[in-house]
C-alpha cells in the first residue's frame, strides 16, 4: 500500500512540475506587479502593457 502512495505522490510532483505549472510560477507575479504599476497615472498603462508582453513572452518559453 505504501508503494501506491508514494508512486502516487511521484506522478502528482511531475504533473505539478510540468512546464505550465512552472511559467505560471513566473508569470503569475509579473502580472500582479503590471496590475499594481497600472494605477500610477500617466506612465501605469504603457509600463502594465510591457510587463504583460514580457509575461506573454515567458508563457510560450517551451520548458
């Protein structure tokens, strides 16, 4: 029974450790600073359009 268990925590630490999982580790807090940049007046919305493009850009990275 044990085997079964930590067969299964094996599985779920690799699906946990996909590339999706890891991009959104990443990209998760870049988007939370774009959105908090984004309510400066005048420069919040290009500055919030360039963190989202760089996050954009580090979500297709292939890992």
């Amino acid at each position: 029974m044990s085997k079964l268990i930590k067969l299964f925590l094996l599985l779920l630490m690799a699906f946990l450790l996909s590339g999706c999982v890891l991009t959104k580790l990443i990209t998760v807090p870049m988007r939370v600073g774009g959105a908090v940049v984004s309510i400066v007046p005048v420069v919040g919305n290009p500055a919030h359009d360039s963190i989202d493009a760089a996050a954009e850009t580090v979500d297709k990275v292939p890992i």
